[in-house]
C-alpha cells in the first residue's frame, strides 16, 4: 500500500558505530553513522541508547533530528556508547492542509470510497455537492444534495434523468437531457475575426472509430427528428429532416447531397416526404392539402413591391441572373417575352369538334367598370372587366368557385367566385371567326349588288 511519509523498513535493526571517543563532558550533538555512513532516525523512539550501561529515554534524555543526535546532558570523558537503530519509523501524525504534492503519492495509488447519496456524496467539494456511485458502474454528480447528471454503466451521458428512453423512434440515446423546465443547448464564438460557431455531423462506413470508407448513394448523413408525447411515450415523430448523399460520392471531395424535409399527416404516425433540395438546388414539393404554396407579404398591393421573381442565366449563386417573371404584390404578372400558353398537344386530347357558336355569349356579357372595396387590401384604382355573378347568368362554364380559407387553411363556409379569362378569350376568338364570315357574307353580297348595278 501507499504511504504519506518514508514508508518503514520492516524487521531492520541496525547498531550505530560508537561514538563514546568523542564524549567531552561538553559536547552534546554527534552524528548518526552505521560503517561509517550516515544514518538517519525518524524519532526518538526509532533508537535504543546506553550511555555507561543506562538505558536513556526518548526525547527526555536525547533527540533526533535526520541523522544528528543530541543528548540533554552532555556525556562525560570515557563513558561507553551502545545504541541500535530500528526499522524506520512511521509517522502517522495529519499532514497539514495542501502540504501533501502528487510527488508524495505512489503511481497507482488506489482511493476505495464508500457509494455514497445524492444527498451524501462519497467524493465531495462540500457538504452536497460531489461524485457518488448510484449504482454499479455508473458516475452521479452531485450539486445541492441532487443528481444533476451521470454516466451509466452503459457510457450515456444522462442530464436531469436516471435512465435513457427511446425519443423519435431513435432508440436509447447516448446523451440525453430531461428536466421540467425549459431546456436548451447554446453554443457563442467570441473571437474577433468572421468565424462562427459549427454543428458538425459525420458519417462513414467504417466500423471503428477513425473510419474514412467512403459512403454511397441515399446513405443518411444525419436525421433531426421532432417528437411529442403520445400519452405512452415520446417515440412518434412529428417531422424530421434528413442529409442524404445525392449522388455518387468520390475521394477528391466531390460530396453530393440534398436535404429531405418531412412532417407527419394529421391522423398519421409517421411522417411523409414534402419537400427535397437536390445536390444542384432543385426543389421538389410534395403536398395533400388544398393549398401547396402559400407565398404571403406583408407590402400593400402595388407594381412596386414583388412576391415572386424567376429569373435565368444565375451566375452560381442565389439572387443571380436576368428576370424571366415577376409577380407583383397587386397579382400583375409580366413575363420577358408576352409569352404563355398551355398544353395543346393533340396526342394529350380525344373528342375533339368543332366549337358551337359563341356569338350570344360574347353579345350578352356586360363589360363593366369598378374597383375593389378597400377593405379587400387590393389597390382601388378603376378597372374594366366582368363581374363573376353577371357572367355565370350568360356562361356558367366561364365561373368557378374557391372556398374561403383562414390563415391556417380552415374553410370557412363562404365563397369567392373567379372568371376563367383564358377561355373567355377562346370564346371571342370563336365569336371573331363568326364575325368574319358574316363580314367576308356581307362583303361578296355587296360585291354581288354592285356588280347589278353597273
């Protein structure tokens, strides 16, 4: 075992070379030598002394400091010295405080505690606050006579919990962090120069720590996950998002990848893929509800202010390039080139005929001027078109009707009614060709007539 102190020679004694010769009747302080080296004692009673046949007494007669010893009363001329060191002694006084280095201790020392309780830590920095041993293989650290963490038996981490469950379907966590008030992780970089802080997450195909084998194509880099209690546990996943390898990788840092953004249907128990950006900036949607993109802003309606823009020739980064299409917040849309169109292919279509005539439709629509009502958020300025009601009396096939939705997407009961323009303006081309041939009529009976009365 170790020892604070000189750890003691058992079972050694030694007898002191004489030193009776130099016994004066004045000297009283002589050096402690065994053939002729010096010895040392650790106390008095480490040494058994005859001066001239009498035992002398510890201390009271003689003391010891190193290898010096010095007797009370000096020997007179011609007394005899008879003396044995014994093993070296042990002092088991109390060092004082922080008067014990490391270089007292022996490599390897072994410190056997007691388990001990959160409220009586075996290992302590004061009364409450320490280490302890809850359970076999496992670390409590203690603040206030409370568990604040551990390292179970398993190597987990666990913060504010004794044990660790599955959360997000992931399975038993290696770190977890549990507790009743409001929990968050922080991270700050204070250093004078543009670096900030980094979540870094890895993955290989290894299957040892270090490990650099490659990954392959659709292997999962790193998952966040998003659960909420069920009633039972915590295991359902609300959303998730996921890096995946979007390609094939290879060893000169060529890296694809893209992200997976899902979430959970309402009466669902797991989540579904609703949107993916691809290793080259696609971006592809994925919707079951009525409204797929719901773009909002908070400018008043106006040609000044824009919700969308879509342009073409990017230089290789967000923002770049020549517009294509701009969509202002009043819903104007202008293009570069006046140019759309739908698909007219006739391999997509079956059933076709020639249109009837839409000469009494386009004759009977009312052609009116108005604004919008200010309390629609629309710019009120006016404007020259149909009404949605007036239409549907002369051509319901030209109305449709949208539910009205709230913020949230809830219907509200009500309806708003829309004109479908890009079929009206079939109608008139239709009306138009009708028009022409009562005119192209009209031209040859005139012709015909002129020639009569020539």
């Amino acid at each position: 075992m170790a020892y604070i102190g000189t750890a003691p020679t058992a079972g050694q004694y030694r007898k002191l070379d004489s030193i009776s010769s130099s016994f004066n009747g004045s000297t009283t302080t002589f050096t402690m030598q065994v053939g002729g080296q010096n010895v040392s004692a650790g106390t008095p009673a480490q040494l058994l002394i005859s001066l001239g046949g009498v035992i002398q007494q510890p201390t009271t007669d003689y003391t010891v400091s190193t290898n010096s010893l010095t007797f009370v009363t000096a020997p007179a001329s011609g007394l005899s010295f008879f003396a044995i060191l014994m093993g070296d002694a042990l002092s088991v006084g109390t060092p004082a405080d922080g008067s014990v280095s490391t270089a007292k201790l022996a490599t390897g020392l072994t410190v056997d505690l007691t388990s001990g309780s959160a409220a009586a830590p075996s290992l302590t920095f004061d009364a409450n606050t320490g280490l302890y041993s809850p359970a076999e293989d496992t670390i409590g650290f203690v603040e206030g006579g409370v568990e604040a963490a551990r390292i179970d038996s398993s190597g987990r981490l666990l913060v504010g919990t004794s044990s660790s469950r599955d959360v997000a379907s992931a399975g038993p966590s290696i770190v977890q962090i549990e507790g009743s008030s409001f929990r968050h992780l922080s991270m700050v970089q204070n250093s004078n120069d543009d670096n900030g802080v980094t979540l870094a997450f890895g993955k290989s195909r290894g299957t040892s720590a270090g490990g650099t084998t490659i990954v392959q194509n659709n292997d999962d880099i790193a998952r966040l996950r998003f659960a909420g209690a069920n009633g039972s546990d915590v295991a359902t996943v609300a959303a998730e998002i996921q890096c995946q390898i979007d390609g094939t990788p290879g060893v000169s840092n060529d890296m694809p990848g893209r992200l997976v953004f899902s979430t959970t249907l309402d009466g669902a128990s797991s989540p579904t893929e609703r949107m993916r950006i691809s290793n080259g900036g696609r971006i592809d949607t994925f919707c079951t509800q009525s409204v797929a993109l719901n773009v909002a802003s908070s400018l008043a309606a106006g040609t000044s202010d824009i919700i969308y823009v879509g342009k073409h020739s990017g230089t290789g980064s967000p923002g770049t390039g020549t517009n294509a299409i701009i969509i202002y917040t009043n819903g104007n849309i202008q293009n570069l080139n006046n140019s759309y169109g739908s698909l007219s292919d006739q391999k997509l279509k079956e059933n076709i005929v020639d249109a009837a005539s839409q000469w009494n439709d386009l004759k009977d629509l009312q052609i009116r001027k108005y604004n919008f009502k200010a309390e629609t958020g629309n710019q009120t300025h006016t404007q020259i078109g149909l009404i949605a009601q007036e239409v549907e009396l002369v051509s319901p096939g030209l109305v449709t009707e949208s539910p009205d939705r709230d913020a949230e997407g809830n219907d509200l009961g009500t309806v708003t009614k829309s004109v479908n323009y890009s079929v009206l303006y079939m109608k008139a081309v239709k009306a138009l060709q009708e028009a022409m041939e009562r005119i192209e009529q009209l031209e040859a009976e005139m012709t015909e007539v002129k020639a009569q009365l020539a």
